[in-house]
C-alpha cells in the first residue's frame, strides 16, 4: 500500500514510495530508501508536513487518505524546477533577446500548454477539485511553487469564465511570468521575512519590469497585462498604477486572485501562518478589492474544507473530512468517531453544517 504519512506518524524503517527532494528540488532522500531516525528529522527541517511510504499493513496509518493532487507530484516538481531556473537567469533583463531564454520560455510555455490540456481534462469530467497542500513547498522556495500555483488557478478561473482556449493560453502564460520581475532583484530580497518600506517600494517595480520585458518580445495583451496589472484592485488601492475595476483587463483581474488565494493559504518567506481556505475564501468575498465574477468562478472548484481537515458540525460532534464533492463542496462527507455524515446527500444530515476548521 502507498500512503502519505504526516511527520509525526512517520516509523524508522519506513520505505519511501516516492523521492523527496530538498529546498534545491535535488534528491534528499530516494524512493526505495529506508527511513532513518535521522531522515525523519531531515525531513522535519525541510518543514514538510510528511511523505508518501509504502508498507504491507493492510490497515492505513492515517485515518483519512490523501487525495490525488490534480497534477501528479513528478510532474509537477519537473515543472517547478524550471521555473526555478528561470529565476536564476537575471541577465534575461538587460538581454530579453538571449537565445538561452527564449528556449527556456518555449520550453516552459511548452509545458503549460500541456498543463491547461490536463486541467481542461479534469473539467470536462467534473473533477477540478482544488484542495491539496503543497507537501515540497517551503519557506525557501515558495514563489516556484506560487507561480505554479497561480498558473493553475488562473487556469481553472478562465476556463470556468467560459474563455476560449487562446485567451486561457495567454493567461496561463501571464500567471507563469507574473512574478518574474522580482528575479531581477534576487532571492536575497523577494525571500527577506522582514522587508521594510524601502524594500517594498523596489519589490512593487516588478510587474513594470516583467511587462516591459513581454512588450518588447511582443507577447499578447492578455498575457502582458495579466503581469503589469495583477497587483491592481478594483477599489483603486492598487498599484503600480492605481486604476480601477473598468481599466483593470480581466487577464489582470484572473491572475490578481489567483495570485492572492495562493499567498493566502500557503506560506512564504514573509507570511509563515497560513489561513485556512475557507477563512481565505470568505476574506475574498468580504474585501472588496476582486472582481465579483472571477470571485465566484474561484468558488466552482476551490473546496473549502480539504480532505483530511479536522471540523466542527453544528451539532457539536468533532469529524475529519473524507471526501468532497464539486456539485455541493461546502457540505463534505465527515467521519467522526462514532458516525459518517454524508452532508451532500443524507437527508437526515440536511439540517447539519461545518462550523468551523480546527486545528488537526
């Protein structure tokens, strides 16, 4: 059986189902290797919540099973190491026309036209769920993981809008290069936990810088846009320029929350206490500073309780979440120790509701 175990539950001599990799995204420790006590501990230090093992005990360690993310984790890390490595390249910002660049990016565009392809599988048979964690993500290499993510949830943002499949392309591609302005600064800035006014004024420069980049490699207007704009509100609070809602694109308007969801419930090297989705989603509504339309597209797929989150029910009985379902995402199965409420479908549960998420 493969199982994803959380730290604490995790046995010296355990064997690893899948590789884990260090902030680097290099090889820690091997699929196939046997855990040590002080692999557990490697593991802790990375601040990964656990890792999937294999063991013959035909009884789960965990009481709720992971689900399946909806991009396969290999695939994934594949993904985000170039995303990493374009981030390493800041001569790309005085010679936008290197060679080296432009077949990274076509390699890069390559894979998301690739990822939209898989996305757009998951949505045509209903099943665009959102709600796995990021078990590789850390404090470190967050903003790989936050352009990933972005460019997923931009991604399913469009495609719930009814965009057609150029305009997805092109959004996709502007959440891929949202942030990448802040490579021309370094990690040593775009990861520093306690950045101060001056630090935030040159941080605010990059959607400028990463716009002016596309604009002279001739890049679309829902794509340039979605980079130059993603950090405008609708309120006008915004910047770099500070317009509202009606000179806001909506390529801008897609990324802008995606990008904000993702920052909400993961950490970063400035942000180390996460809200959890339900929190976040409910802030969105309530902010006023997203677009109403884009606010309830995020809402079709994003779930507010994941698999595995522990939950009050209004009938005071304390349960874990076991499985959710697009249709109804804000009424989840939960077990409990006594019972399974079915809050989709049971009749008899029709009056019960989540509560509040508390913490596993």
């Amino acid at each position: 059986m493969e199982e994803f175990v959380k730290v604490s539950n995790l046995m010296a001599g355990d064997r690893l189902a899948r590789t884990i990799y260090n902030d680097e995204f290099k090889v820690l420790l091997a699929k196939g290797n046997k855990l040590t006590a002080s692999g557990i501990n490697a593991i802790k230090t990375l601040t990964l919540k656990g890792c999937y093992i294999e063991h013959d005990n035909p009884i789960r360690r965990e009481q709720i099973p992971l689900s399946e993310p909806l991009v396969n984790e290999d695939e994934k890390i594949a993904f985000i190491k170039q995303i990493k490595e374009l981030f390493a390249n800041r001569t790309i910002f005085d010679n936008p026309f290197d060679a080296g660049f432009k077949a990274h990016r076509k390699h890069l565009e390559d894979m998301t036209r690739e990822l939209i392809r898989h996305l757009r599988a998951k949505y045509n048979h209903d099943n665009f769920l959102y709600e796995t964690e990021d078990y590789t993500r850390t404090f470190k290499n967050w903003i790989y993981h936050h352009t990933f993510n972005t460019c997923v949830l931009s991604t399913g943002i469009a495609m719930t809008l009814g965009f057609n499949a150029k305009a997805i392309e092109e959004i996709a591609i502007g959440a891929l290069y949202h942030d990448l302005g802040k490579a021309s600064f370094g990690p040593d800035l775009y990861n520093k936990e306690n950045a101060d006014d001056a630090d935030k004024v040159i941080l605010r420069k990059h959607p400028e810088i990463m716009f002016r980049l596309l604009q002279k490699l001739s890049y679309p207007v829902n794509t340039t846009y979605a980079v130059w704009q993603h950090h405008e509100k609708i309120d006008g609070q915004g910047y770099p320029v500070g317009v509202t809602k009606d000179r806001i694109s909506m390529s801008a308007q897609i990324v802008g929350l995606a990008s904000a969801f993702d920052n909400l419930v993961t950490v970063q090297a400035y942000s180390r206490i996460p809200m959890n989705q339900v929190d976040a989603l409910e802030y969105l509504q309530g902010c006023g500073l997203y677009s109403i339309e884009c606010i309830r597209a995020l809402f079709e797929f994003i779930v507010p309780y994941p698999i595995g989150s522990k939950v009050l029910l209004s009938n005071q009985d304390v349960g874990y979440v076991l499985k959710n379902t697009k249709a109804v995402i804000m009424r989840p199965y939960v077990i409990s120790k006594t019972k399974l409420y079915d809050l989709a479908s049971d009749e008899k549960c029709r009056n019960i509701t989540v509560l509040k998420v508390l913490e596993n």
